[in-house]
C-alpha cells in the first residue's frame, strides 16, 4: 500500500512537471535511474530517512524546463576524474561533442567459446567506447533462439575475468559495465566485481531469487520481456498475441510491479520490450513500430516514463525486411531500426555496430530530440 501511495503520488507530480515535453509527454530519465555504486540494504518506503530520492516527486526533474530533450547521463555511475590518456588516444568520435545524446550500449558478449580471450575482449571494448557507446554490455550466455541454457558457475568463468579487466583497464575504467544475465548469483558477483547495472532478458522469470538481489545490490536493472526460455522462446504459444505490442505491455508493467514490491526502486528499472525473444520477425517488426503506443496505453502513468532499451541489432526481422541472411551485414538495418525507437521516445538503444549507428543516432537525436551537437564544419 506505501509503495502504491508513493507511484500514484509521483505520478500526480510528475504529470504537472513535464506539461513541456516534446517526445511522449514522459520526463528522461536522469532522475528515473539514480544508480548506487556501492551495494546497500533496501529498506521498506516508511523506513527510508528525510531526504531520500523517493521523498522527491517521482519523475520530476532538476529545471525540467530545460531537461526536456536530455538523455541519459552514464556518467554518474563513475566519478572519478577523467584519465588524460584514455582522451588522448581516443578518436574523434569519442570526443564528448560528438557523442549522440541517445546512449548506444556496446555489446561486448564472450558467448562463443569457453575459453574467453580476455585481452580480445577488452580491446573490442575499446573499440566500442571509442566509436562513441557509453554503457558496455557483458554477457556469457547466447540467447540466440534455440540456445541452450549455461550454468551460473560457468558463466561466470567467461564474464569475470573480463569484467575484472575492464575495472583495471585505463581507457575503460570509467565507462559503466552492465552484466548480461538471469542467474542472481551472476548478477551479484559480477556487480562485486565492479558491473554497474544488471541486464536480465528474462525479466526475473529465470530466477526466482533475481528481484531479491537486485534490490539488495541497489544498481539499475534493466527487465525484459521474454516468454520461456532462449530454447523455447520461437515456438508457439509464445508467439501468439492477440495485440504484441499491448500484450507485451501489459506483461512488462505487471513484471516491473513485482519487481518493486520485491524492493527495486521504481528510478532503477529500465524496460526493454524485447525485440526478436518470444516474437515472430513480423511481431517484432510491429512492435517496435508501436512502441509510442505500448507505453501509452499498456504502460500507463508512471510506468510509461520508466526508460525504454530497445535492442534491436542484428536481430532476424532485420534480415528478412532486407534480405540480409549474415547478421553481421544488419548494421544499416540495425540503425534504420534504432532511428525508429528514437522516433517514439527510446532512451537507450542496445548495439554491436556502435560507430554505424551512433551516427544514425545523431541524425535522429536532432530531428526528434532538438538535440545538435557541438561541432564546426
């Protein structure tokens, strides 16, 4: 019952407050993810002390009259000043002028063998954060459709010796790591290890215990929709919806509802509809062309202003929409797709090509958001 008077109380607040919004009428997000660096314990709303985030209006921001058009700010999961040598040998497109003001997050996956190359690994991270990705994405486990399920034990032999060698990398220590999976005992170890934000594709469906430490580690979670498992997850019923973008709203609001009441704070979820888990390339396609109208009528009030991560790269309606069989080659598709999102209001778009498509963000960034960056031509 608290937790119900603290959403429809903020919802209240924040619909006063962003009356100025130019995207969906829903404020970005910098306020929505106020990650912690440090794991701490949660305690219940009537417990939390003066001055906490949720004694604030929910949703509303620092002179939101000038925040209509920002994007998320990763920045402050590390604060810790800047390493001269990390900009020095950075390219240009790394350069803060030129970065799109829609976050792109580098996928740094270490699915496809088990003997990880970690300093292969490190130097594709670069890679990313160079072409301008400001969150790096880190997972073990391939969630192709028909993949079969790993271990926590042995996905943790992948990932941790490369999050481990992102925290010591100069070029890298500053840019936030998010871990990419649904055991719990891999999400807390990897957040002990320096990840700063847990990115589960069951959406806490895989684990039963995943809500719990979530909450107890206090960072970002970022929920998706996925019906069964990757092994599972293609064949029918789970791609039979009778609306697949307002069912796959519906079942993400009651998702991020247990997900609070198992004590995540409301500013620390990220929703991702999904794209290609449980959907058809049609379903897919769809969705993302409904993505304004998901969170309008299926995420209704506070839960259509929680940040949407939509990933759609190299995903297989790519490919059937352009004839492209190799994923590799869905990199244009991939930033069409991207431009799309950013059309209805998607604040993080999830990526392999972060160079293709952090251009293709910029153009959209300023076309939607009135977003320009600081360049002489």
């Amino acid at each position: 019952q608290q937790q119900q008077q603290l959403l429809d109380t903020g919802q209240a607040a924040a619909n006063s407050s962003i009356a100025g919004c130019s995207i969906h009428d829903h404020p970005q997000p910098q306020q929505l993810l106020q990650p912690q660096l440090q794991p701490k314990q949660v305690h219940a709303f009537s417990d939390l002390p003066p001055g906490h985030p949720s004694q604030q209006p929910y949703g509303v921001l620092p002179n939101a009259s000038d925040s209509a058009n920002a994007a998320f700010d990763f920045s402050s999961l590390k604060q810790q000043p800047p390493l001269p040598t990390a900009a020095a040998t950075a390219p240009a497109l790394a350069s803060p002028t030129a970065a799109a003001c829609t976050p792109a997050l580098g996928i740094a996956n270490v699915s496809g063998n088990v003997d990880v190359d970690v300093a292969g690994a490190i130097e594709a991270a670069r890679g990313l954060a160079r072409a301008g990705a400001q969150l790096i994405d880190v997972g073990g486990q391939s969630t192709r459709p028909g993949s079969a399920r790993l271990t926590a034990e042995d996905e943790l032999a992948r990932i941790m010796p490369v999050i481990r060698a992102l925290r010591e990398d100069s070029e890298l220590v500053h840019v936030p790591v998010s871990v990419d999976t649904y055991h719990s005992r891999v999400a807390q170890e990897a957040v002990a290890a320096g990840a700063d934000m847990v990115n589960d594709v069951s959406g806490g469906t895989l684990d039963p215990a995943m809500f719990r430490t979530v909450a107890s580690l206090g960072v970002p979670y970022c929920l998706m929709h996925m019906r069964g498992d990757p092994a599972t997850m293609a064949q029918p019923p789970h791609t039979r919806y009778s609306c697949v973008w307002r069912n796959v709203g519906q079942e993400l609001w009651q998702r991020a509802q247990l997900a609070v009441q198992a004590g995540i704070l409301p500013w620390n979820l990220v929703l991702d509809p999904g794209l290609g888990f449980a959907k058809t390339a049609e379903g897919s396609a769809e969705l993302l062309g409904h993505l304004a109208a998901m969170r309008r009528e299926a995420l209704q009030g506070v839960w259509g202003r929680m940040p949407l991560l939509v990933g759609p790269s190299r995903k297989k309606f790519i490919g059937k929409l352009t004839g492209r069989s190799d994923p590799v080659g869905r990199d244009l598709g991939t930033a069409a797709a991207c431009v799309a999102a950013v059309a209805q209001g998607t604040e993080i778009v999830r990526v392999h090509n972060v160079a293709v498509v952090s251009e293709a963000l910029r153009v959209a960034d300023g076309v939607f958001r009135g977003s320009w960056p600081v360049t002489e031509l």
